[in-house]
C-alpha cells in the first residue's frame, strides 16, 4: 500500500482501514475483519490495530508513506522508535515522503519525522 495523509489546517489528521477477505459473508457481525486506526500529527504518524480476526491472513505491507501538510522541514525519521535513522525520505513544500518501508498492515506502527 502507499498510505497518503493529509493534515487539517490544524495539523491533525485521522483515518481508519477496513479489510475483509472480500469472499465471507457477515464478516462485520462475526467479527472476521481487519480495522485499523490513523492518527498523524505535525511530529508523528500512528497506527493502532483495534480488530484482527487470527484467520483473517492480510499480508499486505505499507511501501510508502505521504504526509502533506508539514509545517515544519523534516530533517529526522524513525520508524517504530528504532534509534537508527531511516535514510530514504524527502521532503519538499510541506510533503514528507517515506520510502522502501516494509511495514505490515496488521501491525501497528510509529513513524516519527522532526
């Protein structure tokens, strides 16, 4: 996937994903899902699985990240609170662009840009 966020004038953003297995039946009611919140800010962009049914098998990753709307030039990034640094992103008028991720989709994550 490539995940585009788009901050408020506030610097806020939220989001959500739904992912079922695009073949069951009542996969609401029976709880056979994936859900996953977003919550972006001016620093930081979060993700918090709130549902994933065990045999539900999505193994889809997040390859790139857009944040638009930064107000501040990022010079810094890390992802998942790793004391390395991660190297390929760019930034430009207020776009951050966060390439050759791998992150797992029903995995939660913490990217961090300064």
């Amino acid at each position: 996937y490539v995940l585009d966020v788009y901050l408020s004038s506030a610097g806020q953003s939220f989001g959500e994903l739904y992912s079922d297995d695009g073949v069951s039946q009542h996969t609401i009611s029976h709880d056979q899902f994936l859900y996953v919140k977003f919550n972006a800010t001016q620093e930081f962009l979060r993700s918090e699985v709130t549902l994933r049914f065990p045999g539900h098998n999505n193994e889809n990753k997040i390859k790139e990240i857009n944040v638009r709307g930064l107000t501040n030039h990022t010079k810094q990034v890390t992802v998942n609170n790793s004391e390395d640094e991660w190297s390929d992103f760019t930034f430009k008028d207020g776009v951050l662009t966060v390439k050759s991720l791998e992150l797992p989709i029903v995995e939660a994550f913490m990217l961090t840009y300064r």
